[in-house]
C-alpha cells in the first residue's frame, strides 16, 4: 500500500480572491493568498494561423520558451516573433496534487498589435483571438511533459466572473478547448473590446510519481527519522529507493532477519544489488507506483518528495491508539469508530458469527459467547470494558456512551444540552449563554505578528516576532522566516499554549495553515467562508485564536480605545518590504510605500500629517519592523471578561442542539426518494426541510409522513 496524495482540483476553483491586507486595516474582510498561478496580460491581438492540436510528445524541460516564432500565413510584414514574452515569476509545491507548479508572466508588445484590431468588439474578432490563444498555447505546452496538467482562466474588464477552461493533460489539450467556453460568453458581452485588454491565467502543474501524504507528524524533515515505526530508506543517486523500500518491507512482513542485517550493511552491495536485479525482473525501470488490493498480508510505504520510506506500524505512523485497515481510518477510541467491517459490539474483524446471547448489562446483542466474553473484559492499561463505556436502548434502539448520559438518566427522543447541561427535547428547548466564572489567569500564552514581501506578486513571509505573557520575544527573519517560525511553535515545549494574532484569520493564519497542509496536518478549524476563526493542533493541543474576534478594530485605532496616544502600529510602509531593502537605514521612505489611498477620510489625515511631521528623521528599515511587529501585547480576553463579570443572567441566546430548524440527521439521498414518493403518488409526505420537520410517533422520529393516508415511510 502506498500513501499517497489526492486526484482532487479544488486547488484552482477559484481565481478571482484578493490578495491578504497586513493586520492593520479595519475590515476584517480578507481574502485567502491568490494561489501561485500564471498571469499573460493580452493587450491587443492580430491574425495568425490555427493550430488544432498542440501540447504531446515534448520531452519535460525547465518551462515554456521566452519568445519563439509565430508568423501570419501569407502575410510576412506581420513577424508575431517579439510580441510575446515570458518570464518566470516562482514555482512552488502543489501539495494537494504533491506536484510542482510554475508561474509565468507573460507581456504583449503594445507595438508589434496590428492598429486595426484594438478597438474591434472581442465578438467581432473570433478568429484574431483564436489566433492568439494559439500562440499562448505553444509557448505555454512547448517544454511540457503530455502527462502534466494545464487550465486557462481568462478575465476581462466588464466580466462578472472569470471564464475558466477545465484542468486537463497537455495531451488532451487543444486550440478549440480553450476558444469554446470563451465565445460562449461573448455572445453576452459583445461590447467588450479589444483595446480593454484580457488577462490569462495560467495554471500548469507538472506532476510526479511517487509523492504522498502523511499524518500525526509535527515537522516532516526531522520526524521520519525519530519514528520508530518508519523505516528510513538510505538516499542514492541512481532512484532505487521505492524498490529498496519493498524489499526491506519484504524483509520484515517474512521476518528474515539475515536479509534485514545484510541491507542494513552499507559496506556490502547487497540491497543496490537486490533493488537493480528487482527492476531488472519487473522491466519497469524506477517507474513504480502502486497501491495494493485488500489481501491477508500487505506493505506498507511512505512517499514523501519522491523518495520511499517504510513503514512497520501503521498505529505508530499515524500516532494512535489503533487503525482500521478496511476503511484507512486511525483512531483513538474503539466506542467512537463506526465500520461495517468489524463487529459493532466486540470492535473486531476475526468476530465470527455463533450462538447470539444477549447482554442483561448493556441491552446489546452478541454474535457468540466469545463475543460476550471479549465486551466485558478489560484488555491492556484500559480501566473499563466496551460494556461498561456504553449501552443501547431497547426502545430507540440508540447506543450510548454512559459517560454522556447514564443509562438511569436516558430517556428517548432527549439530548444533552451544551448550555445547561440537563437532557432535553432538542427540537423545543430553547438556551441561554449561560454566567461562567472567569478561568485562572494562564501564562500559557503568546502573541505573534507576520510582515510579508509582496514585490513579486505572492505573500512571503519575511519577518516574524512571537512575544511571551512576560515580554519575552523571539524573532525570525529572512526568506524561512515561516517556516522558522512554524517549527518553533510547533513543538513539545509550547504543548497546551494559545497563540493570539490580530487578523489571524485573514492574514496570519493563512501561512501557518499551509505549513501545517504541507507537513501532511489538517488540523481542526473553525471556519468563516474562506478565513479561519480559530486553528488547534490535534497532537500539542495548540490553539491559535484572533483577537480581532475580540476587539474588531485596527491595532491603529486601539491604544485610543484605552486612553494611549500611539500612532506606531497603523504606520508602516508594507510596500517597502522588498528584499533590497532589508538593510536600509536613511530618510523615510515616500509616501506611496504606506498605501495612503487604501486610507479612510480621517486616517488619511492623521496619517499626512504623521508622516510630514518625520521630515529629517532617520528610518531603519530592521528596527521599525521589530517595532512594529512588536506592538501586539494590547490583544486580551475581552470576552472572557465581559462574560465573567457584565453578563446578566438568561439575556444572550444561545443556538438550538440543533438549529432552529426542526430536524434531526438525514441523506440528501433520502430527501430525493421521498419526494420522488410524494410526487409518484400525488401526496404530500412531510420530512425534514419540508414544514415542521421530520413527524415523531410515540417518540420514534420517521423520515417521511403522510397526514392524508396516516402512513410513515422511512428510507434504508
């Protein structure tokens, strides 16, 4: 079995999302970072050739060609060699394709555009633009691989939304593929014009055998190799390391301890010369990537950057109690896994059905006295057995943790409130936010701030300063300046810490939400459409959490909140951050580097006669940085305060168990079956999105229900 990355282009569904502001504007609407994709800037178009098919049989090189010919048939006084130009702008990891992706920017040559088409209706010039998606296309497949995949998403001034191609190999890509989707909208907008001008975005992805994915690891680099359940597979020039990676696997699933020692000896040949003579015997030369089907008997590797670990225990790799091999799901508590591979009372595969026997304890059905016996015993460090940790219901036919509600405190159809905690009918209880004392004051906390340079279009973090309860600060520069910053923070002595950032949602978090992604975490979020409100690391039990949730203005506009007179915070040239300027020490730096026009009326100026008032001052770029990203320490638990000590009693509500909607869990699939009834029939079949929800008999809640025949349906 191989672990390997997902098929998914969720990654490029969305191309129109603004770059992240800094933490210093009032609005909290900001956006995610713009994934790194190709912009072309199409100024003005001419009439060239049509290509039909462009894009296989390229061996891969470094990236399309800067500038390559392109002529107007029977027209040589139209050279189109000079009109495009490429350069490339970054490459990055994709690592939800665990892919490269390369960014290009392309310019168009105002000069070399024939006069007569710049002001033609872009539905007036198909062909011309036809042509000029032709030449895009060649430049842009020229040193492509035919397995690479590649997307256009065109805009245009006066568009509402972007046109976007599908995600497809270079192999299937052709001329009318991209063309189509494009005259399609024009017939809508025909007043758009040439001269107006048309931006492409590019995406190409170049995709690679053998990257995967992993879980339950804090830092990649270091934690393969303390993993005591990977077995680290020694680097080598000649990429044998998938078929070294099977034959130690091999080795151990067989228990052959003299092969194992053999390979281990790295004085000897032996596991270069085993790896060649396995290649050698499949006649698939380092090309391998595979993922078994279910037998008795399997192994297990890790891929990770093209290279092949393995991995001996799967509970181990992924840091759980335990692991489900049919469904390849890790987890730490038996009672919360659900599988329909395993027996539903003794939590096993090997149980096999015999003499049922009924449990007078936990009301549950065994399969055979073996079953029993396994439910009520207490196996290894556990303090109590499955039977003790819940029961079912005879009457709702619920299982139940007892720790949730004792078995004397059940009663049908209730659920246990979150506010006051008593067991309730969730579909007419109503809550309040109820009066909590104020927690024991924590020096578990810190506070971080990120500054970024944006000169080349992308979000890199440069600077970081994370500053302790008690002022302690540490701070992290340079180009690594996040992923500096992430490992630290992400590490056992900072296990149970909050960390605060103003703006965190929106700007900070972004790139401590990639590191995590990129080293195989998806941790628990709480999420606001494209932001997120809070971030928790499942294994250190890290929180990272917004003070702008708590006092939603500017970090500008604080200090006057609280009677201080400062200006620092909301002052900062973000367009200076450039790497050339990392060092500058001398006069401030002009205006423009402030983004005053992003400014409201009265910040605007304050702001003038701020940055008047510094004339002749002296501006080190490093020092005001440190400052700057320094001034966080005025982020508190406002709420906690306000709920400790101003709420009053039963004022604040609080949302319903379960919405206020009055529904309890169904299937779309159910929902589309019973209306499909409904209307087969000509009769009106209550359920849950339809009137007042799903109807109850005798505390038993039913999918569907007929008031004209008195009959209930439910779907299975």
């Amino acid at each position: 079995m191989i672990f390997e990355g997902s098929d998914d282009d969720d990654d490029f569904r969305n191309y129109s999302q603004a770059s992240p502001r800094s933490d210093d504007e009032e609005s909290d609407d900001v956006e995610l970072p713009r994934s790194d994709i190709s912009i072309f800037s199409l100024g003005k178009t001419m009439q060239i050739p049509l290509y039909h098919q462009v894009g296989s049989g390229f061996e891969p090189r470094p990236g399309p060609s800067s500038r390559g010919p392109a002529f107007i048939e029977n027209d040589s006084s139209e050279n189109l060699d000079n009109v495009v130009i490429i350069n490339e702008i970054n490459r990055r990891r994709n690592q939800r394709y665990n892919a490269e992706e390369v960014t290009f920017q392309a310019r168009i040559d105002p000069e070399q555009i024939p006069p007569r088409l710049q002001a033609t209706p872009l539905v007036a010039a198909v062909e011309a633009v036809r042509s000029l998606i032709s030449i895009l296309i060649l430049r842009c497949t020229q040193n492509l691989s035919p397995f690479d995949l590649i997307r256009f998403c065109f805009m245009a001034v006066g568009l509402d939304r972007p046109v976007s191609t599908v995600l497809m190999r270079v192999s299937e890509l052709t001329v009318e593929r991209v063309v189509a989707p494009i005259i399609h909208v024009l017939q809508s907008y025909k007043n758009l014009k040439l001269k107006d001008g048309v931006t492409v975005d590019v995406i190409i992805t170049h995709r690679e055998v053998g990257e995967g994915r992993n879980r339950r690891v804090i830092n990649i680099e270091s934690d393969r190799l303390k993993k005591k359940s990977v077995l680290m597979i020694p680097y080598d020039e000649e990429g044998l390391c998938c078929s070294k990676a099977i034959l130690y696997a091999l080795a151990h699933l067989e228990n052959d301890r003299p092969s194992i020692n053999a390979m281990r000896d790295i004085r000897r040949p032996y596991l270069l010369k085993k790896a060649k003579d396995l290649h050698r015997d499949a006649e698939n030369l380092n090309r391998v990537s595979y993922r078994g089907k279910d037998r008795d008997r399997r192994i297990n590797l890790w891929l990770l950057k093209g290279h092949y670990d393995v991995i001996k225990s799967l509970k181990g790799f992924y840091g759980s109690q335990f692991y489900c091999e049919p469904c390849d799901k890790p987890f730490d508590h038996l009672e919360n896994h659900r599988c329909g591979h395993v027996c539903p009372v003794r939590m096993r595969r090997d149980c096999l059905p015999g003499q049922s026997q009924r449990c007078l304890d936990c009301d549950r059905l065994c399969r055979s006295a073996s079953c029993f016996e396994s439910h009520k015993a207490i196996p290894g460090r556990r303090q109590k057995s499955l039977c003790d940790k819940m029961y079912k219901c005879r009457e709702c036919c619920k299982v139940i943790l007892r720790e949730n509600c004792p078995k004397h405190l059940h009663n049908c159809g209730t659920t246990k409130c979150p506010s006051c905690k008593y067991f309730v009918d969730a579909s007419e209880h109503r809550c309040f936010l109820d009066v909590v004392s104020a927690k024991t004051p924590s020096d578990h906390i810190f506070f971080f701030d990120f500054e970024t340079d944006q000169s080349s279009g992308t979000h890199r973090v440069n600077f970081a300063v994370a500053q302790y309860a008690d002022g302690g600060e540490t701070v992290f520069t340079g180009n690594t300046a996040c992923q500096d910053f992430c490992s630290w923070l992400f590490a056992p002595i900072h296990k149970g810490y909050t960390a605060v950032a103003h703006n965190m949602k929106g700007f900070d978090g972004q790139f401590i939400m990639a590191w995590l992604l990129e080293q195989g975490i998806a941790p628990p979020v709480i999420p606001c459409v494209s932001k997120v409100m809070s971030i928790n690391h499942p294994t250190l039990n890290i929180k990272l959490i917004d003070s702008f949730n708590f006092l939603p203005m500017s970090l500008s506009k604080l200090p006057g909140c609280f009677g201080m007179t400062e200006l620092k915070k909301g002052y900062f040239p973000h367009l200076f951050n450039k790497e050339e300027n990392q060092t500058y020490v001398g006069p401030f730096p002009d205006m423009h580097y402030y983004s005053p026009d992003t400014m409201s009326g009265a910040t605007r100026t304050d702001f003038l006669s701020w940055y008047n008032s510094q004339e002749g001052q002296q501006f080190d770029f490093q020092h005001e940085m440190l400052t700057y990203c320094s001034y966080v320490t005025i982020a508190s638990a406002c709420m906690a305060a306000y709920r400790s000590k101003h709420l009053e009693k039963e004022t604040t509500a609080m949302v319903p168990v379960r919405g206020y909607t009055n529904c309890t869990n169904f299937s779309p699939d159910a929902i589309r079956w019973l209306d499909f009834i409904a209307t087969k029939e000509s009769i009106f079949i209550e359920h849950a999105l339809n009137r007042k929800g799903e109807r109850k008999i005798d505390d038993i809640t039913v999918d569907g229900f007929c008031e004209e025949t008195k009959t209930s349906t439910n779907f299975t």
